[in-house]
C-alpha cells in the first residue's frame, strides 16, 4: 500500500499561493499564510475544487459585512 499526500494550492486574489504546511489543516494554513496576507485573517475557505492533474484548490474569499 502506497500513501500519496495530495497537492494542495491555495487562491487568494486571484494569486496562487504554496502550501505552507502540507499536513496542517486549513485553520493553520490560514493562519500561516495571513502573516504575508492579513485579510486572509477573517476570510472564509472555499473548495476544495480538484482538478485534472489531481490537485485540490482552496480559495479564500474575503468576508462581506459592515462595522459597526
């Protein structure tokens, strides 16, 4: 029996992002990549949408709301 971690990309903005952390869950990806991307912060995670060559994309999508 053979594991095979699946390729993950990230989309934020139209801009691919890598993985930082293969085996991490999304929260802790979110969390990593919102150092470089602070409005990754509040955003919600999309997908995984799979593609043909296997790869699974997750896209953040910026909250919608008002302050106050």
């Amino acid at each position: 029996m053979k594991i095979e971690t699946i390729k993950r990309v990230f989309v934020w903005k139209g801009t691919q992002l890598p993985d930082p952390n293969p085996t991490g869950n999304l929260e802790a990806v979110r969390d990593a990549l919102s150092h470089a991307h602070p409005e990754i912060a509040n955003a919600a995670i999309d997908g995984p949408a799979t593609g043909k060559d296997g790869v699974h994309t997750y896209t953040f999508v910026a909250s919608v709301g008002t302050k106050g």
